[in-house]
C-alpha cells in the first residue's frame, strides 16, 4: 500500500531513528534519482524541493514527522482537484478580508496620530511626500522639525522624536 511504502521511504531517510527529518536529510534524500523516479511514479513533484518539505511541514517546525510525511505525501498525490483549489481560494479570501480590517485600524490609528501631531501645530503632509522607508520618513520628521516653530516642538531633538515615535 501506499502508506507502506512511503513509512519505508521515511525510515530510510529517518536514520536516527527519532521520527522526525530536518531540511538538511531530505534534501540529500530528495535529490536522489531513485528517489525521484519512485515519487514521479506516484504523481509527487519533487522539482522545488524546499517547497515541497516546507508543505510536509505542516506545523512549520522545521522538522518532517512521520505522520506528516505520510498524509501530506497523500495530499500532495496527483494534479489539484478542483475542491482543492476551491479550499484554497476561500482561505485566501479569509485571510484577504482579515488583512483589510488589520490595514483599517491601522489607518484609523495613524489617523489619530496625525491628529494629535496637528494639535501640537505640526503639520503632516500629504503621504506622497514622506510615504516610503523609515529613513525618509525620518528625514522629513527632521525638515518638519527643524522648520517649526511650534512651542510644542522648541527644545525637542530628532532623536526625542524618534525615540517617541517609532518609524
């Protein structure tokens, strides 16, 4: 059976014995030509190696278990059933939708902040200008600065926003 020879598959890669593989064993395992040719035989890419350990890895540990081993080699079996991609495209949407809602309160909290940078007479322009790495959002925290004359800001350093505002 199928789950037979791939138990005896892992156990020649598994040659301590502990259950479990690290990238380092099934690369060197992988690369084999009779390797390769049995898993061909039983529709499993093995063309992206790293990929395909990174997907038998299911709790990202970095380690293969046996019992992942088995059942993501089951799963991985033959082309995409239509179910599959199905599963896939809902999850991304789910996680699509969760990203939004993260990237909302974000917003909604820088938001906020540049409020309370406009009650203390600092003026943030629009995100053209100083949207981009920390570095340029520093260097313009540092024009911003050095141009105000704000009694909020008389006496603070670069460095003291910096410190009270993480870029």
């Amino acid at each position: 059976s199928f789950t037979a020879e791939m138990k005896s598959i892992f156990e020649e890669v598994d040659i301590e014995g502990t259950g479990c593989i690290d990238w380092e064993q099934f690369r060197s395992f992988i690369h084999n030509e009779h390797v390769q040719a049995y898993f061909a035989t039983q529709q499993l890419d093995t063309s992206d190696a790293r990929e395909l350990f990174n997907l038998l890895d299911q709790d990202g540990d970095g380690e293969v278990c046996i019992e992942e081993f088995i059942l993501g080699c089951k799963k991985l079996r033959g082309q995409a059933k239509s179910s599959d991609v199905a599963t896939l495209l809902r999850e991304n949407k789910k996680f699509n939708n969760k990203s939004m809602k993260a990237i909302r309160k974000v917003e909604d909290r820088l938001a906020a902040i540049c409020t309370g940078f406009q009650g203390l007479g600092i003026v943030i322009p629009d995100e053209a200008r100083w949207m981009g790495s920390p570095t340029s959002c520093r260097s313009y925290a540092r024009s911003v600065l050095s141009r105000s004359r704000s009694r909020a800001t008389r006496g603070r350093s670069v460095d003291d926003l910096d410190q009270g505002i993480a870029l």
